[in-house]
C-alpha cells in the first residue's frame, strides 16, 4: 500500500528527521514535501534525503501574497506522487499520528476502521510542557502535557487531520480534511468517512454545512482508535523563532501570546505514544547514516539556536517572551 504524506515546511530543519522517521516507522511510504523561503537549511536537508529516495522535495508555486499551504496542497493533486498513491495523509512537521490499533499502522487504522473513503483524527493540542531551551531531542519526548482529550479549552469540537483514499471524489485537498467535488451528490450516494474511532463523521461535518466547523467535529469518544498530537508550541526558544517565520497558511498571521495560551492547557498527561520511542531512534539512526543527512540535521539544529538567541536581542522578542513566562506557571517554574 503506497501511502504519501503531504506538508508544506518553512525552517522547520531540526523537526524533519523526527519526523520523517516517526511516519515511516507507522508506515507512510512517501513523503511530498513543499518549502519555501527557507534560511536554516531546511531546504539542504530535504534535497539530501531526495538524493536518497527518502522525501520529494518542490519549491512552493505560490506567488509571494497568496497562502502558501493552500496553494501547495491544489497542486500536490496533480504531481504524480499523489496520483499513484492508495492513501494521501495532509499533515504537518509538529503532527504525530498516535495509532493504537493493531501494531500501530496507518494500515492497522485502516482496517480497524472498515476501509472508509476518509478517515479524520482528532487533535490533541500538546503544551509546553514548562521546556525554555531548544535542545536536539525528541519533541515527542520532551513535551507530555495536554488537555482533556475530548476539550480543548472551551471547544468541544477539535480540529482534525485526514487520510484520504485514491477514489475519494476529490474537489482539492485542505490543510485539515479534502472536500467533495460538486458533481457528487452526497445526498444520494454513500460516503464513508470516520473519525479516529472508526465511527461514521458527523454529516454536518461531511457537507460543510457549518462553515465555522468545516475542520472540526466534537471529540467526543473520537480518539478510541487514534489521535494526533500537535506539538504546536514546543520550546518558548522555538516558539520565539515560530513567531518570527510566520504562518505558512496564512500570510499575514502571526504568533503572539493569545495563540500561546489558548494552546498550552498542560493539565493532563498524555505519555502513550512513547512507546514508539526504540523503533523511532533507530530509524532515526538508520535516516543519519545516510551520505550528508547527519551534518544537514546538524547545521538546521546550530541555525536554529543562533536565531533564537538572535531573537533575544531584539526588544519586541524579549517582550514576547517575558509575557509568554507570565501566562505559563510551567515556565515560571523552570525559568526561575
């Protein structure tokens, strides 16, 4: 089963061999990777895993002002990679699919599931966890802490991520889930889409008729099957340099304190995925012997450090982070 993973990527180079590895380790077999504008070597990492058959790697097609997510995922329809795939999975480099089925597989998901045409998982929004410094470790590692699977703040609808299978009677694939071409009545045919618990989605969800819902549904019993951690935020260090790359999806958006607190809801332990931590170093090891990858991921970690620190040089960033420390006791606690 050929299953390709979409994501659009700006200087995210230190998360790229986490997870590259963690998705093929749960059995994605392609990578199509957008980047644009990149200045930490992103760019130079992914190239040298393409010179390994590793990722596919394109240069964005978007014009500078047009969103740059959006506008990459109508044209990954059409690129060949997608074209030969069984499943397509549109997902971000700071998403991990926590598969508890089986062994753990996307194909695993796939059955337990009944082989739908679609399959939308519930977020879990993971905190940060109290961690100040970047440091070259496992962000899945790192950062344990997160809500009420079934609330994320006062939202008990959650946004979701999607696989999607080849006959889906595809419109364009979005960022959180693909929408249905005009010309197939859902009314008058079957659709099978589920959530992360293998049940059938909410129809208002499936027709989009809730505009302000097209990318969520409510998460409750949703995440029997599976759930997907979203390590948004990770370090306050890597927040900082988050901040000042901007929005890949949106041009103009940035991120500042609300999208923080609304996000770093650390009252529960989530620590289930960590069992994927032997197979995932060693793929990880498997992926660093490869000819250049190593010295690649360690200039993208040495990039990323210079600029945080760079950034604290600049008054607005101090602000930011001082105010991000006052709104998170986690912080206060570990930066003294």
């Amino acid at each position: 089963m050929k299953i390709t993973q979409v994501t659009c990527m700006k200087n995210e180079g230190p998360f790229i061999l986490e997870w590259v590895a963690y998705n093929r380790i749960i059995g994605v077999t392609d990578f199509l990777i957008y980047t644009n504008d990149c200045s930490d070597g992103t760019t130079v990492l992914l190239e040298t895993l393409a010179a390994e058959g590793i990722v596919t790697h394109l240069s964005n097609p978007a014009e500078p002002g047009q969103p740059y997510q959006m506008t990459a995922l109508k044209a990954s329809a059409h690129n060949s990679v997608i074209k030969e795939s069984d499943w397509v999975f549109v997902s971000d480099v700071d998403e991990f699919l926590d598969i508890r089925t089986g062994a753990g597989t996307i194909s695993d998901l796939i059955t337990a599931c009944g082989n739908p045409m679609a399959i939308s998982v519930t977020m879990r929004m993971m905190a940060n966890s109290g961690v100040s410094k970047f440091e070259d470790r496992l962000v899945i590692e790192q950062f344990t802490r997160t809500h009420d699977a079934e609330l994320w703040g006062d939202q008990k609808a959650i946004e979701v991520k999607t696989l999607t299978r080849r006959d889906f009677p595809l419109k364009f694939y979005g960022a959180h889930r693909p929408f249905v071409r005009a010309s197939f009545d859902i009314g008058g045919q079957s659709l099978p889409w589920s959530d992360g618990s293998g049940r059938q989605v909410p129809n208002p969800f499936l027709t989009v008729a809730n505009k302000r819902r097209r990318h969520r549904f409510p998460a409750a019993g949703a995440s029997k099957l599976a759930t997907l951690n979203h390590y948004t935020l990770r370090s306050l260090d890597s927040y900082l340099v988050k901040s000042d790359r901007g929005d890949v999806n949106r041009v103009h958006r940035s991120f500042q304190t609300k999208y923080w607190a609304a996000r770093n809801d650390d009252r529960h332990e989530e620590t289930r995925i960590l069992r994927r931590l032997p197979e995932l170093m060693a793929e990880i090891n498997r992926l660093k012997a490869l000819p250049g990858v190593n010295a690649a991921h360690q200039a993208c970690v040495e990039a990323h450090r210079d600029l945080a620190a760079q950034l604290l040089q600049r008054p607005g960033f101090t602000a930011l982070r001082d105010e991000l420390i006052a709104i998170s006791p986690a912080l206060q606690r570990t930066t003294g």
